[in-house]
C-alpha cells in the first residue's frame, strides 16, 4: 500500500499527539492531587488554585455563566470535588 507524503506526514503528527498526550496528564496530576489546605485567615492573600475544604465565614455567592462563586472578602473560589470530598478551589473573579 503507497502512502502519499502528506498522509505520512498526518499520520507522524497524530502519532506525536498521541505521544504526548500521557506526558501532558502526568504533569497536570500533580496540580489535581494536592491535598485539600486548611481554612485561610480572613483577609489573608490566597493563590488562584489554592484548595480549601472549607470557606471562610461571610462569603456570598455570585453567578456568573451559570457557574455559582463564592466572594470571601474579595477572593473568589468554585466548588469542585477532590476523590469524593467537595472541596473549593481559588479562582480569578467571574467575568
């Protein structure tokens, strides 16, 4: 079976994706694994991404793009799940 040079050239180039593919989700793993912290003090600066398993008290919620946040004194966070436990994660204000 003939191959034409630009069918080769696809077929390299899916198989490079596919290649780096797994070598894209171990290094996003680490980010995805880190342990739920303890509750940040009020007023204190968080790092977008931060995890927290509880809010700060006082917050509202905020919805934006049919995406509930949550406002902790100016830092705004979204609920996800960590294995089976919810869990909020630090995240820029909602357009």
């Amino acid at each position: 079976m003939v191959h034409s040079a630009d069918e080769q050239q696809e077929a390299a180039q899916q198989q490079q994706a596919a290649q780096q593919q797994p070598q894209q989700q171990q290094e996003a793993a680490p980010q995805q694994q880190q342990p739920a912290q303890q509750q940040p003090a009020a007023g204190q600066a968080v790092p977008e991404g931060t995890v927290v398993q509880k809010l700060p008290d006082g917050c509202s919620t905020q919805a934006a793009g049919g995406i509930e946040y949550y406002n902790c004194g100016g830092t705004y966070y979204r609920a996800a799940f960590q294995e089976n436990n919810l869990v909020y994660v630090s995240t820029p204000p909602p357009q």
